[in-house]
C-alpha cells in the first residue's frame, strides 16, 4: 500500500511539469494576414506575436494551425479562405478590412465555420466575430497623456476624425482646463501641417498612411515637438529616426483577443457578444475597459504622473461618455 501512494505520489508530481495540450483534436484555427505578411510592423506582425504566444500556451502545432499570406487580389483573398475552410478550419481569423467583402462571402458559403475580422465590425452575421477596438479610448488617453507631459500648455490633434479629436479634447480637460487643443487637420498640406506644429509643443497622429507627420516633426521642430502615435496602426513609428520624437504610443492590444478567439476555438465556442443589435454585429469590443487599449512611453513618467493618469482613467471609465 505504501509503494503504490508513493508511486501514485511520483506520478502526480511528474503530471504538474508536463507539457498539457489544450487542443481538441477536431479544432483547427488559420490566420490570413494582409499585404505585407510578416515583416510589415503592423496588424499582421502584431497577431502573428499573439498567435505565437498563443500556440505556446495551448501547444499548438501543425496541422492545428496554419498561416497564409495574400497578394491582395480578391481573387487571392477569396481561393485563400475557401482552401481554408474547405481542409477543416473552423475558426479563420482573417487581418484587416481588406478582407471584409471576402469574409463577408465565404462566411455565407461555409456557415458551420468561424470567421473573425480584426480592427473591423461591419460583418452582420452569426459566425462572424468582429474584433473591433474603441479608438475613442485612445484618443481620450492619448488627451490625457499629452496635457500631462505638455511645457507649453499647447497641445495638438493631428487628423481628421471629429470624434476622435473630440475625445482627445475631453482627455485634455480632464488634466487642466487652460490647456490649449490645436485641431491640425490633415491629411492636408504639408506647409499647414508645419503651421500648425509650430504652435504645439505635443501633438497626437492618427495619419497612418505615410511617415509624413513624423518627417515633417523631424525636418521643422525635431526638439521642440513630441508626438503621440498608434501601434501597430503607424507601421513607420517602428523606424530608428522616428524615436527621436516619438513621445508615447496608443496601443491596441492584439495578445487579448487573438488569445481568446483561439481558447474559444478550441472549447467549440465562438466570441459572439453584441456588438451592434441593430445590424446584427457580433464579436467583442476592446478598449480600455478590458485591456484591449493601452499606452507606451518613450520617456519615464514620475509616479505623480503615472498615477493621475490612471485616475483620469478611472474617472472615464465610470462616466456615460465611455459607453
């Protein structure tokens, strides 16, 4: 009696370091990234980090999993995902909006299989899981962020969504009331976006589709003007040059939700929460709510200061406005 608790002992022991397969061996999960596949320093290298933490914590290996990448033709976006659907994958987690009207197709076309469209909600349908992040929320802490760290009390909103700069504003508010918030339209021409740079000393992108902003910060005002981006939104905030003004970055957080579509997956489930009843959107809001939004510095930030911003945060989060 006593050999056998003690090999019983033996055994237990041995179980809690070994290596525990999450996998349900009828569960298959496919990634088809965008233009650009791996290397891009954007959405795709971003699920592509999240996936592979998340083929380490559930043991993922082929043929469980499977990535794909596309030239961006539709006919390439569409032969990609019905191979996919066809060998048996039953969630396809497709990257970017570029994928939106092909989804929205093969979704149709193979309605036992999963689908999920990241940095998107547009797709009314049951087995389609829109993950879609609150810019707002950054916005509002990109506000908060740049009347913390502002010498100058002039601070600027680079773009052209009106909710966002909205957002921006409240967040800057939130820390001072006589803080100035310069609305810098763009994109727009160059010599305004200089204008406009010359009367901030913090301003926030949300320009992603050229370094324009950031070479314009750096030719003009390269140690008068610190700018707030967005990763992985602004692929060129990656670059060495544009360190050097780059004073913190809005980020959307692709571990989270990749993590939890492929749990999901594996547990026959599907991330279906509401997202839009009216037109039927499915899938899952992220935002700082839940983590899905976050922020990086460049530069260290006192406690004083690291500590009012999750106070404002905070605040945001219990206010109607967040909703």
């Amino acid at each position: 009696m006593k050999l056998r608790s003690l090999l019983l002992s033996i055994a237990l022991a041995l179980s809690a370091f070994s290596p525990v397969s999450y996998a349900n061996p009828g569960a298959k999960v496919a990634v088809a990234y965008d233009i650009g596949f791996l290397g891009d320093n954007s959405f795709n290298d971003a699920v592509n980090e999240a996936l592979t933490a998340a083929k380490k914590r559930y043991n993922l290996v082929e043929p469980f999993v499977r990535e794909v990448p596309t030239n961006g033709s539709p006919v390439d976006r569409l032969s990609r995902l019905r191979f996919l659907a066809d060998n048996g994958y039953n969630l396809i987690i497709a990257v970017g909006a570029g994928y939106r009207e092909t989804v929205r197709r093969v979704s149709m076309e193979y309605p036992q299989t999963q689908f999920a469209m990241i940095n998107d909600k547009a797709i009314g349908q049951m087995n389609v899981s829109n993950i879609y992040f609150r810019e707002d929320h950054g916005a509002y802490l990109a506000g908060v962020i740049a009347a913390i760290s502002t010498k100058r009390k002039s601070i600027g909103f680079i773009g052209s969504e009106p909710e966002l700069f909205a957002g921006f504003k409240a967040g800057a508010a939130a820390i001072g009331k006589k803080i100035k918030v310069v609305n810098i339209p763009y994109p727009d021409s160059v010599s305004d976006l200089k204008v406009g740079l010359g009367k901030i000393d913090v301003g926030y992108s949300t320009w992603d589709g050229d370094a324009s902003v950031i070479s314009a910060t750096l030719e003009s005002y390269p140690n008068q003007v610190k700018l707030i981006v967005e990763r992985p939104d602004q692929y060129f905030a990656e670059l060495n040059s544009a360190q050097k003004v780059i004073l913190a970055s809005i980020n959307k957080n692709l571990a989270r939700p990749i993590n939890q579509l492929v749990a999901a997956a594996l547990k026959e489930r599907a991330i279906i929460d509401v997202i839009d009843e009216t037109d039927g959107i499915y899938g899952r809001e992220y935002s700082l709510r839940n983590s899905g939004i976050a922020f990086t510095m460049a530069t260290s930030l006192s406690k004083s200061q690291r500590d009012r911003i999750n106070l404002e945060v905070k605040k945001f989060l219990a206010s109607p406005k967040s909703r």
